[in-house]
C-alpha cells in the first residue's frame, strides 16, 4: 500500500482525558494512538503522519474561524498525501464537515472526519476503531468528497448529523442514504459518491454575526425576529419551519419583518424542522407566503449544511442574486435539486 495519509488532531473526545472539571481535550495524541496501535496489525494500516493543533478544543466551543483553520492546513499539506483524516469532537462535527464541503468545491481526494464518544486514552473506547477505519477508507478507497466516518458508518459529510448524545451510533444521514457501511466488508455505495474534480480551495475570512438560525415555535414573538434581523452586520438567516416549510403566516408582523429583511439584501433560507423530508413552499397556503416575500426554499437540506452553505458563500462575498441562486440548488450534494 503506498497512500499517505494526514490525520489533523484538532480535539474533541477522541483525544480528551479525564479531569476533575469532566473530559478535556490533552495535546500528546499520537503517544495515546501509537500505545494503543501497539498491539494490531500495523501493517495493514496505510502510512500517516499526524498534525495536532496547538489549541485543542471541545468542539462546542467552535466558531467559524475553526473551519477557515483546518481548511487552509488541508490546502497547504494537499500535494503530499493522498488522503486526509480530520480528528473533531462530535457536538459540531457535522457543521465542520458541512464547512469544509462548501470551501472544497473540487477535490479528487478523501476528506474523512471522525472522532468518538470515549476517548482513546480509557480502555473501552470507540476511538480506535473509528480512527482506524476512517484511515482504512482514506488509504484505500477512491472518495473524493468530504465525508464523516463514524461507528462503521460512510456519510456524506454536509448529509451527516450528530443523531444520539450517548450512542456509539452518535451520527447518521437521515435524509440521504449512507455513502458505505464497514462491517465485515467495507461496502461503498459507489454511485452515491461525487466524481473526482479539479481540487479548488475556496476559503474565506468568516464573520460569526453573518449568520443566524431560529427556529419558529408557537407563539415566537415577531420582535424577536425583527431583532435579530436588524443585528448589525447580518447577511442571512437559516428560518426553521415547521413541517414542509410553513411559518406561522397568522402573524403579520413576523412575515412582515421577514419581508423587510428580504428587501433589504439579507438572504432568508427556509428549512424544515423535521428530520427527513423536505421543504415544499406553497403545499399549504402558510407556507406559500414565503414564496411571495423571497425566503429561499430549501428542499431537504440539514440544519447544519444550510448554516455552513450560509456561512460559507455570504463569507465569500456573494450577495443578492447570485447567492439566491447558489443557495436554491446543490452545489456539494447537500440537498435534493
Ligand atoms: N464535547 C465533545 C466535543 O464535541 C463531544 C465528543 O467529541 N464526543 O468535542
């Protein structure tokens, strides 16, 4: 086998040890692995190297700025591996991987995130085997999409959620069939993958005011809408609705702040609260008034892919029609066209 691999260690459980506050991201990762690995077929493994970031985090503690870093190492070390294996914490793993979907709108090699819910460093732990299968499939398998490698499961990364807090089975594509399954065989569903492409960085500077998500619950109070609109420095908006995609219309003064906010540039994408199906605007009278204010649907897209597609393109600079435009079709297959 003559693949390399770079594995990013940027925190998360995978890497955490235990302290009287609860479990803390440690540097010294690759010791752990490597103690760990002592006893397996090392062999069989494809050969690595392994980056550890200086600033281990939990990953509920990540911000936009996290994705501008592990998308520019990726770039700088890109030409010499031919795989990549991103170690995260799971809380917002399907964010990044989201993120990093969007800043890669070409590659032709695996990008694979993973981590675990025990750490590496307890005894009973899923972080070996999730580690070791994600490089099995960097080393070894023709991806070249970003993808999430988690509990035996392929997921296209920007599909991905993080479905269960205290499950070995934390993350699953419930709208989108899984990219492969590693079992006894690794089985990938080849024709669900995206073509190999011309690798393209797209990276930019992120400002974490531009993009907000609320979802509507009965009774949300248009003010609070209306504020949040009016937040200086505010681009778009993830609006999550109920069912197919339908905003409690009754309520004038809340379509009318999201009218407004329309006129005024600020991007508004309708998404469903519902974990499978998609937005449908116009199926019900509710839903067909977002249609008449330019709220974007956006058909079975998750909450995590439309934040970061959000994030991503308003961070590039793309504004008015041309944003409409990327945000309504897939650019990454993160929702159905
Ligand atoms: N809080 C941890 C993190 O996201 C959870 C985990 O990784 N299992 O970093």
């Amino acid at each position: 086998m003559s693949r390399r691999i770079l594995i990013l260690y940027t925190g998360g459980t995978i890497g955490m040890l235990s302290t009287g506050d609860g479990y803390v991201p440690m540097p010294g990762f690759h010791d752990r692995l490597l103690q760990q690995l002592d006893s397996r077929a090392t062999g069989q493994l494809p050969a690595y190297d392994l980056i550890e970031y200086g600033h281990l985090i939990d990953s509920a503690n990540l911000v936009p700025a996290h994705w501008q870093r592990i998308a520019r190492t990726l770039a700088e070390h890109w030409a010499q591996y031919d795989g990549f294996v991103v170690l995260h914490g799971t809380d917002t793993m399907a964010y990044s991987a989201s993120a990093l979907s969007f800043m890669l709108p070409g590659l032709d090699k695996p990008v694979i995130l993973t981590g675990s819910q025990i750490p590496l460093a307890e005894l009973r732990n899923d972080a070996l085997d999730n580690l070791i299968t994600a490089l099995l499939l960097a080393g070894n398998c023709d991806i070249a999409e970003v993808c999430v490698c988690f509990n035996g499961r392929l997921l296209r990364g920007n599909r991905s959620r993080k479905v269960r807090s205290d499950g070995f089975d934390a993350f699953d594509s419930p709208n989108f069939p899984w990219l492969g399954r590693v079992g006894i065989d690794i089985e990938l569903q080849t024709h669900r993958l995206l073509p190999p492409s011309e690798p393209r960085f797209e990276i930019p500077d992120f400002d974490p005011a531009a993009v907000v998500m609320i979802p509507v619950f009965p009774g949300i109070p248009a003010d609070l809408i209306e504020t949040v609109l009016q937040r200086p420095g505010i681009r778009g908006l993830v609006l999550q609705t109920y069912g197919v995609g339908n905003p409690p219309d009754a309520d004038r003064a809340l379509i009318a702040a999201l009218e407004r906010a329309t006129a005024g540039g600020i991007a508004i994408l309708n998404i469903s609260q519902c974990q499978q199906g998609a937005v449908s605007q116009g199926t019900y009278a509710t839903g067909a008034t977002l249609n008449r204010i330019g709220v974007i649907p956006g058909a079975d897209i998750t909450p995590e892919a439309a934040f970061a597609k959000l994030q991503v393109l308003t961070g590039l600079g793309l504004a008015g029609d041309p944003l409409r435009e990327a945000l309504g079709r897939p650019l990454r297959g993160e929702c159905t066209a």
